[in-house]
C-alpha cells in the first residue's frame, strides 16, 4: 500500500475529486495548508502600506491506496490538477505498513 | 403658515440616520451571502454608495427629482443644482413643518440605498471601476426621472394617482429591474448551476437582516415627513408585514424542503419589509399582516425564476425587491383606505377599483423604463472598458483582484505575517516596507 | 384634552425602535456564547420572536395586557383584539399625546425581547418547533397576563402600590423564572459539568451587549412616555447602572480569577441595565450608580447558583436576569423618591417602609405565577412532541438538525464547494440543482 | 423663559443615544483592524470607556467642565460634583429647552468615546491597568479642561472666538495629540517595520465605520441642541464631508497604490467625519465637500508620517484625527459663515481673516496641553507600575495575557473542548469544574 | 519506530485524546481535516436551494511512537473511537526513520 | 529522498522559513495544528468558570529534499526554532519513494 500526498490549487479540488471518484476510489483526507514555493503570494495594500503574502493557500489530498492503483492515482491528478503555471503543486508518494478500518477493525487493503 | 416643528424635525431627522444605517445593514446582508473571497468587494459596493450617491445626489439628483417640474412631469428643472436654495427654511411643496435640508437628506438616503440594493445581482463578477461608473449614470438617469414622476410636484405618475408611500416603485421595483438588466448583461458566474455558492457567514447576514429592519422604520415612518399618527401608522404596519413574513417564509420552507432555515427568516422579513413600503401609510395593522403573508409566500416561489430562466440573479434581488414589491403596489390598490391616510386614497377593497390599475401603470412604467434605460448604460461601459472581472480574477476573489485586500486572517499564521515590501530608502537597511504616500516616493 | 404632541410621538416611535433592535442585539450577544455548531439556532430563537411575538400581540396579546380590566385586576378584555379600535388618536390611559398606535408598538417590542430573553437557558438542545409552541403559548398566557398586573389599569400589582418602571418585574424576573422552568424541564446539556462550553466569538458578544446598552435607552427613557424631564432622567440613570455594572464586575472578577475580562465587561453592563429598569424613572443618578454597582457584584456572585443547584442554566438568564432583576426591584423600594417623579412613591430611604413591601409582593407574584404556569406549558409540549432534540441531533449541532444550514464557510475550502442535487427534469443534464419552489417540483 | 422643548429634548436624547453607540462602532472599528489576539483587548478598551468615563463625568468631570467657571477661563468649579443640581430643569447656560441631565449626559458620551480614540495608538502592547490608570486621570485633567477651555460659558479659548461646532480640538485633536505621546512612550510593537500588523477581520472594520457614520449625525447634529435648520445643516454636511472623503481617499489610493481599497473607503469616511466635525454647525454643504474631499486626500498622506518618524501609532490616530481634526478647524476659519449660523462668525472666504488667527490658537493649545499633560500621566504610571506588557505576553496576545480570553473558536475542534478544572469539593467526584465565586470557594 | 495517523469523528477526539492519555502517551499532534469517503455529508438548504456537502468534518491525530507500544495505540484507538457507524475513520501506520525533541536535540526514541 | 515534518511555535515560523530560504530550500508546506504534550495550555476564564485549554496552537512544516540535504534541514530548524522552553516541537524524518511536479510531470529529485 501507499499513501500518496498531493498539493494543489484550491480551484482544482472538485475537479480532482470528481477524477478520482470516477475511476473508483472510495476514500480522500482533505486539509488546507500553506504553500511556500516558486509561485509567490498576492501582494495586499492596507492603509498605504504594501505587504507581500508569502504564502500561497493549496489544498492537502491524502489517499491510501494498494500498490496497483498508486499510478493511475497519479495520472489523474497531473491530468486533472495541472494548469501548467507555476504553483500547480506536487505529488508525495509514501510507504505505508498497515491501515485499519476504525469500525469494522479489518486491516490491510480490505480496509481502504 | 409655515414654522418649523421641532417634533417632525427630530423624527425625519432621526429617520435620516435610520436609513443610513441601512445601507452598512445591506453590507451585512448581501456580505455574509457570498463566497469569503468576495465579501470586501460586495461591502465596499454598498459602502461607497454613501459617498457617490451622496454627492450626486447633492450636486444634481436631488434637483432632478425635486425641484420644480419643468417637462410634462417628466424631470425637475435645475433650481436646486448644487443644492442652491437648499436651506434651513421649509420647502412648502413638500413639508411646511420641516427644514428644506431635512427633507433633501432624507431623500439623499434613498438615492444611497437604492442602487446599493441592485449589486445583490451581480456580485462576485463585475469590475468596481464599470459598477462605479454604472451606478453613478444610473443614479442620475435612472433613479432621479424616476422618482420624479411618483413623488415630485407634478410627476406624470402621482398626477395619475398611484399611490407609493416610501419607495415600492422608486426604490424596490427599479432596482429590482436594473438588477435583471444587470444580471443578464454581466453574466452568469462561473460555476452557476454547477456549484454551490454557499454564504460564507450567516450570522453576518441575519445581523444585517435586523440592522435593514430598524432602518427600514425610518424609510417608511419617515416617509409620513411628521411625527404623527400616519408615522405610527406606517411604523406599525411595517414592522406587523416584516413578522409575518418572516412566518410565512419559514412556514412554507418547512413545507417544501423540511425545516425553517435561519436565512429563510431573515429573507422573509426583507420580503415583507418590501412589499410594505409602498403600502405603509395608506393600509391598516391587518392589512399589512396580509400583505407580509402573501410575501413571504410568493417571494419564496419566486426564487425559482433565475433558474427557469437562468440568469444568474445572485443574491434574489429579483425574486425579493422585484417580485416583492409589484406584490406591494398591487396590494396597495386593494388594501389602501382613506381612514388611514386621507391624503391617499381608497383601494379595491374599499369600493375603488381605479386605484389598481393606476398602481398597475405605475409598475409597468418602472420595470420598463428602468430595465431600458439600465440596458443601454450597461451597453455603453460594456464597449469602452468591460463590465466583468477577468476568469482568473473571479477564480482568486474580487477582494483581491478588485482591491488588493483579504477579508480575513484568522488564528495559526498570526506569526507568518506576511513580508513588507520597501521602496523607501531610508528603511532600506532596517525594514522591508513599501510606503506609497511618501512624497519622495510618489 | 388629549392632543398628540409630535416631540413625544417622535421621542417613543424613535424608543420603539431602539428597543426593537434590542432583539437582534441579543441573538448577537447569546449568538457568540454559544458554540459554532449552534449560533443559528440561537440567533433564530431570538429573531423569530420579532415575527411570532409581533402577530400574537396584534391579535390577542395587547388587548389582554392593556384591554379595560376585566376580572378583577387580572386580565385585560377582549375589546383590542387584532388592534380593533387601536388608531391614530391617543388612547388617554396610558398617554394622552401619543397616538394610540405608538403605545402599542411600543408595548410589542417589550414582548418580542421577553420570551427571546428566555432563550438563553435553553440553548444548544431545545427542538425549535417545541420552542415555538412553548413561547407561543407563553406569550399569551405568563407575558400578558403578567404585563396586565403591572402595567395595566386596574392591575392588582399597580394597585397595590408596586413600581415597576420599564420591566423589572415583566420582563426581567419573568423571562427569569420561565428560564428556571425550561433549563429543568428541558434538562442538561451533553457534557454540562464535564466538558467546557467555550463561547465561538466573544466580539459578537460585546457587541451585542453595544446595542443592548443602545436599545436600552429605548427601554428605559422611552417607557417614560415622552420627551420630558422624567425620560431624561431615566437615560441617564440607566447610562450610569450600565457603567457601574461594568466596573464592578470586572472589578470583583479580577479579585477572584486574577483578570478582569472582556465578557465580564459586558455580561457587567448587562446586569446594571437589567438591575436599574424598574428603578429608573424613581431614582436619582447617584442611586443609579449604587444599584449598578451592586448589580455587578451580586449577579457575578449569582453564577455559582446553576453549579450548586446542578440546572443548565447555560447563559446565565437566572444570574443576569433573575437576581438582577430582585435587585432592582427591592432596590427601587429602597432609593425611589417622589422628587424624582410625582406619579411614583418615596422607598425606604425617603421614610416609606411599605413600597418595599410591595415590590416585594411583585416579584414573589412573578416568579410564582410565571414559573408555575410555564412548568404547566411545558409538560404540555413535553407530552405531546417532547421538548429535545436527539442526542445525535445535539452532537451533530442544532444549525444543521434544526435547520439544515451551516453559519460559516471560511476560506481555504472555498472551492470545494459542495455538489448540487438535482430533481428537476429540465436541469439534469446540465446541472445538479434540486430546486424546492418550483411548481412542476413541488 | 426657559420651558423644555419635546422635540428638543427628543431630538438630544436621541443623539446622545448615537454618540454612544460610536463607542462600541469603535471597537468594531479599532478591533478589526488588530491580530486576533489583541482583538478582545482592543474592544475592551473602548467598551470599558463606557464604564469608567461615565462614572467619572458624573462625579468630577462634568463639573470641571461645564460648571460656573472658576479661574480665569481655565476651569470649571465644583458646584455639579456628583451631579449635584443637574436635573430635570434646563441650565439656561447652554440651553434653555433642554433638561440639564439632557446636556449633561449627551458630554459625557464625549467624554467616552474621546479617550477611547486615543487607545489606537497603544493597541497590542499597553498594559490594561495602566490604561485605566492613564485614561482615568487623563479625562479629569486633560479632557474635563480643555472641554471649559472651548466649550465652557467663560472658557478662555472660546472668549478668544474660535469655533468648535461638535469636537474637532476637544475631541479629535485632543485625543490625537493624547496618541502621539502615548504611542512615543508606550513604545513600537514587537516586529514594527519588519512584519506586517495584517488586520484580521476588514469586514468589522468597515462595519465600525458604518456606525460610527451613523452615531455622529447625533455627535454634530445633536450639538445644536436642538431640532432645528441648524441641525438639519450639520447633519447634512457631515454626512456629505464623510462621502467625499471616502471617494477622495480611493482616488487618491487608486493613483498610488493602483487599487481602490475597502479599508481606504473606510478609512476616508471617518477621516471627513473628523474633519467636518468642528466645522459642521457653521458652513454650508458645498463647503463640506470641500472639507471632506481635503480630509481624505490629506489624511492618506500623513500616513507616512509614523514612517518617517518612526512612532508606532498602530491604528493612525494621528493621521485621520490629528491631522483631520487640524485641517477641519482651520478649514472653519476658511469656511465659517454666519449666512449659516448666526451664533458663529465668518471666516477668511467672508472676510473676516481673525478667524482663522483664532482656529489657529485653538489647535496650538489643544496640542501643547493635551501633549504635555498626558506625557506627564504616562511618565507617572510608567514610574510606578509600567505601561507596557511583557516581550512574552506580547507574543502570545494581550487577549490571554490581559484578560484570560480567547476571541474565537471556530469549527473542526468544537467537541475537543478543553477540560474544565475543578476545586469545589461536591464537583471533584462528578466534575472537573473551578468555579470562583462560590462563596465556600472563595 | 511507527508514525500513527488516525481519521476520527470530532465528537470522539476527547475520549481518545484521554484514553491514549492514560496508556501514557505524552505526545499527539491534531488537526483538522475534511473526510471524502463512503459516509456522505449532510444535505443543507440555502433559499430552497439544497446542496449536498461532500465532505465531512474529521480530526486527524498523528502520534509518533516506539514500535513495541503501536499496536496498544491502535487498541485503545479502535475502542474509543468506533461508533459503528460509516464514517468512524481509519487508522494508518506509517515507518519513521528519525525524530528529533527541538528543545534538546535528542535523537531517537528518547525524543519522543 | 526524504520528508521531514516539523512541529514548531507559531511565533518561530518566519525565522524557520527565512533561514531554510536561505540555505537553498524551495518548497516548504505549511499548515495549523494543534499540540499536546508537555507544554500545558493556557487556563482561560468565562463567566467565573476557569477551563484549561490541553492543546496549544502549533505550526507543522512539511518539507521534501534530497537526503543529502536532510541533516543540514534539521540543523537549521533546531537552531531557529529553539527557545529552550517545553514546547519547542519535533522534527520526523519519513521515508519517501517518489515525488513528481505536477506542472511538468517531473519525477525524483528534479522534482523537488
Ligand atoms: N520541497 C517541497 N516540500 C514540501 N512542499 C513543497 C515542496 N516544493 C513545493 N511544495 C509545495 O508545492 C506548492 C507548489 O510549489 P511551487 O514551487 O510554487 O510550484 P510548482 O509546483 O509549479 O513547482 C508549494 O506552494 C508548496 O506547498
Ligand atoms: N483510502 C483513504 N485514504 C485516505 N483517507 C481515507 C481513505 N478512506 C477513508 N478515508 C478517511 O476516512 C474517513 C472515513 O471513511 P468512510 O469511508 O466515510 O467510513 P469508514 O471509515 O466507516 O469506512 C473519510 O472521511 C476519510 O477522511
Ligand atoms: N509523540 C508525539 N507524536 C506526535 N506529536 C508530538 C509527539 N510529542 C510531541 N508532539 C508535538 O510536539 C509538540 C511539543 O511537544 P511538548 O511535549 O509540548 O514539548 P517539547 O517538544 O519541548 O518536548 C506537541 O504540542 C505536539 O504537537
């Protein structure tokens, strides 16, 4: 199994969710963070004084899936997330030993 | 004879203040509705009514509407241009008890709130420069010949004896008409129909709800320009439409989708507000508990016409000020009684069926003139300079792409402030800032 | 002879007023007490009073209340019934220079804050519709009756001598006693005792508690009747018992926990104006002061009640309101003077033992009568519909239980915006609305 | 003959009731504008004005003010300590249709708000007591003073005849003046010039600003004490200085900075407010304009000022009311004319050039005393108990360190409450609450 | 050592929070999270217009523990946190190869 | 490769960020966590009742690099972030297998 951590636009969620829903997977952890990177933040004015947002809000997906899927996971997000401009984000690809269903207790891929 | 009363000074100017607040009410109201990207953008265009209308108004509107008639009831002369003449004695056309500044700020207020109430249509998309440029034409071709014909001396509208006591027509009907315009001409926003545009901060919104309501006792008592029994009256028969409105609303809504909703409440209570305006001095307590019924109902099935039609009429102002106030000026054909308000007159109810259609023409020369009238501004800033922000600039927020700023920061980055920029030179060595205002710099 | 005077109907329509916005200004100040899950409940309990209590005091509520008595200082007639012969001129009982209109709007605005008063000792887990029919019912038979002793004509509470200037006892010790009622029957929250209910947004409260103070004025000098020496003599006690209500709370707060807080501030200047209601038209400013500050300290002291006694009193209506209002009543019968105002009574400080009786017999009537017959009411709702939400329901947040809604959407997932069902035929293709209204879906 | 007047009265009731609720439209205001930590602090020290000025006023203030003067135009005695003879009869001094208590409560809202203006300058660092301290002596020997000097029958800056219609030194110019010492002393906040100070809730802000528009109709309107032409005047050029301003303020921002903001339109408006404030019973509306579109362009230059001189006056109390209130005054020795209030004088545009030699005296005096006096307030308390907030508690916010709060708790950790702790022996078993006022706690 | 990420319903975080408390773990960092999975959001209504929330509100804990108390973790989270009803969560296991206590610079299982 | 998470005080992100900035890092992922641990949070007070907050708000950089890099990483946040006082966080170092630039599809170190 692996778990596969992506940043990307806030405006491509729906669209990627939408993705991965169609081609089967069951399960996605969204948050919101930070990005710090290539693409620089808005510049804001208040009273006069301008101030350069560093950082730039993305959204977190986070996915466990079996080894097989992991690519095309993979595929879907670059087809679906990538506007070809700076900021468009990353793809993590984590090992992972064990996962567990909270209300059944199954383990291993059965509990994805 | 006549002398300044100070009671009715006191209470149209008390009224004045309460209907400036509307306007940071609306802000409240149309602001928690919208996404969090766009809720400076949506404030800042009620807000900055304050100031545009205000000196437009001063500067030309208010003669146009007020000062005498000059063609066929068609539009005020240029007396009170610049607000010459405009003093502390009485204007007897209009109040011998008041001040003649009383009564131009007191109708100052209205010419505010009136095109602050159009931007519910086209929030989230359209360009601050064209909707300044928009408002300001509208305000002095649209909103002032207008006016003019339902409340100046010799208007072609009150001369055929439709009745509108604090603004069915001027104010709800014709903003509601330039909305539709508006709507349709800017276009839908992206992801209508497809997403949701769920309101970013309901309380915001219901707290606006309650700031519109108080106000809206200094829109409608006011209206009567004396603290007397019709300003009771009026006071009475706006706030009984409001409550029962918002219990209709909410009643009907369970029906339909299961449970009252909060918004629902506070819509209800705009949508009765509505259509008691041009009703409020002519009709009595029960009436206006009818009147505010029936809107509840109606307004509520009239938010299903943006999507028959698909115009994306963001925040209702169609489905609410529209539909709501042509329900208003029609009830007021029905419901109006000399008992109330002698100056008025009497409805169908009250053996007068003449007073309807009067109402009838009085609503189809509003929608019509303003919907036309707005059309052709419109057309005009839309083939110079644009009305609709760029998709990139609709995707990242009109907060932003219209005015550099952000909403909100709330808890976690606190720390993470963002870098200050420098251009100055003297700070160069010791800060990062970049101050726009400095001579040296500009 | 009675003759409307304008500076009067001005001053109380505008004391109307304030006191109306009262009731959103509470639903800001319980709003931010409460946790995010449930601040539109909360909001919604007290905004739809401006809707349920406004229809049944037209209909009903009024004439029971101030109608001609008709059992022996107990309840007024029916002779007001849908404000029947309640117009324009004076209705010389209560006020021979306001119309009669402005005296009962007035009056309705006192009985739409009462029952939302209540609120507060249930919030966070009462089902809305069973809160509704409570209150309802409520309004009719604990809110008029109450109001008829000691307000009315006859009543037997005026009769014996007892003062109550703008609602010590009718509205404070009332919703009080009623709150007691329900924070029992309607039982604890999930976790009371255990978890810790954090207030979401302390700056909605102080600034609800703004406009309380703001509306108060209404309260307070409006209840006066007109623009005279008496009401301005009762704003400006009421100002100073909100001050020294303030100060001394936080003062007492900084003796017990080491810091004087910001909702102390504010829960402070709560318990002043409360405390000084029935005393402000019969006492001076320096016994404005006295009362305030003692209002401070003791309704601070009368937080540990609901933690000794085990109720979920959960916004300390009984602290705030209850004990705040005992305190001004007996205080009244204490610092009263007649040089302050002829109509009213000289206390025990002026050489009267006996007002102190009285005010005594008034608020033990209270709190008898009110919590009696609201335990009646609620069993009666109990019985049929049961007066909670699910346990589920609680957890999940009574917004989305009772409401289907969500109060805030902020930045970050803005984009995730939730998908749209739809049901409607002509839409399915190209979009996924499920529009309610709509009459080919309905 | 001196008998009260209802629509006076009516009217400076109502007014007073407005000035009041700038205090808490004020830490709408002040508070957006601050980190979220220092939110519930900076609101507090406006909210807490309302307690303790009042208090104050009613006890030494009022008298110092505006009793009999006593030495040589420079103070008030002690005939009003406590309120002593303020009552429902007018003081013929200041008006003879009004109460005393009238004209005495409507000061003190003043005496309020004055010093709570002043708190923009220290937000997130100055420590609360001391803030208390500061401001408590500094009503009784800046304000209180420098009221009489200008405003007292006898004051020796008003015998000079310069013209202060509603507050522009007494208020504005004096609570600026009061800032910059403060914000000299009290030091720059952690990080300034390094980090940006983002505000963290703009929609508060502007919401502020709205309200304060709305109270200080009652602010300039109401200082003619009565409901009459000049009243109705002031209110119409203060509304029509606010609107200028905040257009003049995003044109000129547009030049600079590229974009129209949202806080700019705020800012501009409360900066013609300032503006106009001295100057509103005494020129006309076009005047206003011009007042108002110069506040708004000058203001937003002075912003640079704490830049070059490097004072960290966080929340520009020097810049929109030092700068603004130094602008209006003199612009009334440009603008003033007795066409519009008899009781003032002309100014330089009607031929009278002493006017603005008066005006001139007036804002050097203002600035001098007010300086110097809070300098010395400060270096006492900062001798004895410190002003300033420790680096640590700085960091963490003064919402905690100050007051044990926290402003918001927002979704998603709702149900991880933090646990509650407990002392009192009955809960320990059960429970896990401290309770601090239960009297076998205590 | 092991890196637990636990999903959990909100309602839940401070009975786990306590229980994993009372096995003696000293460290837990939370955060809050949007679930997409088999339990569906709840159905709101703005102005007769109802809209479906896809995602549902979860906390995420992550504990960093030595491998020999990870399963004891995963017990007391399965029995704490389970409801039996779809949406209880999951839990992830995830290898570590280093943590580091900033305060001390310590190393390795003493750091944790 | 490696993924190194850091716990920190809020109030040390910007020298954190300024000092990895300097030392060549171009990505970091920033988000809002809470903290238990042995750090106690603050006692607030509301109406008279005393409620200990048992999270502290806490700051979580997510960085990915070069595992030649790693070491000098955690070298510059033990300096910068270090106050010495109970609170100051934790660095994990993960494992990574595979990290792609959604932008152009680049995969492994180029990616970072
Ligand atoms: N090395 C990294 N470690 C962690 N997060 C990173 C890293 N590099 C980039 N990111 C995340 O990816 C986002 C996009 O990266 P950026 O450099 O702006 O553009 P691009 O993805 O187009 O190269 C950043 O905002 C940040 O959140
Ligand atoms: N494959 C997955 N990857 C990441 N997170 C998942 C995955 N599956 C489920 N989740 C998370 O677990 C939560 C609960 O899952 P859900 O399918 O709703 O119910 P259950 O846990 O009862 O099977 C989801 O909301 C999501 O946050
Ligand atoms: N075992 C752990 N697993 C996950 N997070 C931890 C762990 N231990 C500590 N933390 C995080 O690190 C933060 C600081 O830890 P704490 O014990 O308070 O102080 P210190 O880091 O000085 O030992 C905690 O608030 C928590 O977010």
């Amino acid at each position: 199994m692996k778990k596969i951590e992506a940043i990307i636009r806030p405006s491509k969620l729906n669209e990627v969710k939408d993705a991965l829903s169609d081609i089967g997977i069951k399960g996605i952890t969204v948050s919101t963070v930070q990005g710090f990177g290539r693409q620089k933040g808005h510049t804001e004015v208040y009273r006069a004084v301008q101030y350069k947002a560093e950082f730039v809000p993305k959204i977190k997906l986070e996915i466990i899936v079996g080894d097989e899927v992991a690519d095309q996971i993979v595929e879907v997000i670059l087809n679906t997330a990538r506007t070809n401009n700076i900021g468009d984000g990353k793809i993590f690809i984590l090992p992972i030993e064990e996962i567990i269903r909270i209300r059944t207790g199954e383990r291993g891929p059965g509990a994805i | 004879m006549s002398t300044i009363n100070s009671g009715d000074t006191a209470f149209v100017l008390a009224c004045a203040a309460l209907v400036m607040i509307m306007t940071p009410g609306l802000a409240l109201f149309y602001g928690g509705l919208v996404r969090g990207k766009n809720v400076l953008n949506t404030i800042m265009q009620c807000f900055i009514m304050l100031g545009i209308a205000s000196v437009i108004w001063a500067f030309i509107g208010y003669s146009l509407a007020f000062a005498p008639d000059r063609f066929a009831g068609l539009i005020g002369d240029l007396n009170y241009v610049a607000l010459k003449g405009v003093g502390q004695a009485p204007n007897v056309t209009y109040s011998s008890t008041l001040p003649h500044l009383v009564f131009m700020i007191f109708q100052a207020m209205f010419a505010i709130i009136t095109p602050a109430l159009i931007t519910g249509a086209i929030v989230e998309r359209m360009k601050f420069i064209s909707f300044v440029l928009f408002i300001s034409m509208w305000i002095i071709l649209v909103y002032a010949p207008l006016a003019h014909w339902i409340w100046g001396e010799g208007g072609w509208i009150r001369e055929l004896g439709a009745l509108d006591f604090a603004g069915g027509t001027v104010v709800h009907i014709n903003s509601a008409a330039a909305a539709l315009a508006a709507a349709i001409f800017v276009g839908r926003r992206k992801g209508f129909l497809k997403e949701s545009f769920h309101p970013h901060n309901i309380p915001m919104t219901v707290i606006g709800a309650g700031i519109l309501w108080f106000g809206w006792f200094g829109f409608n008592a006011g209206s009567a320009l004396s603290a007397n029994g019709l300003a009771a009256s009026a006071f009475v028969t706006t706030h009984l439409a409001a409550g029962s409105a918002a219990i209709s609303w909410i009643f009907i809504e369970k029906l339909k989708t299961g449970k009252p909703t909060t918004l629902g409440a506070a819509s209800g209570a705009i949508a009765g507000l509505v259509a008691i305006t041009p009703a409020s001095g002519f009709v009595g307590p029960i009436a206006a508990i009818v009147i505010g019924t029936a809107a509840g109902i109606l307004c509520y099935l009239a938010l299903s016409l943006k999507f028959s039609f698909k115009f994306d009429d963001s925040l209702d102002v169609i489905a609410i000020h529209g539909v709501g106030g042509i329900l208003g000026a029609i009830l007021t054909g029905v419901f109006a009684s000399t008992k109330i308000n002698e100056a008025g007159a009497n409805g169908l109810l009250f053996g007068n069926p003449f007073l309807i259609v009067a109402q009838g023409v009085a609503v189809a020369a509003t929608i019509g003139f303003s919907f036309v009238i707005s059309f052709i501004i419109l057309y005009i800033i839309h083939s110079f300079i644009g009305l609709r922000v760029g998709e990139d600039e609709e995707v990242s927020g009109l907060d932003f792409s219209q005015h550099n700023e952000t909403a909100y920061l709330f808890e976690g980055l606190h720390e993470s402030e963002p870098e200050i920029l420098t251009s100055e030179k003297e700070f160069r060595e010791e800060s990062k800032i970049t101050f726009k205002t400095s001579p040296r710099n500009g």
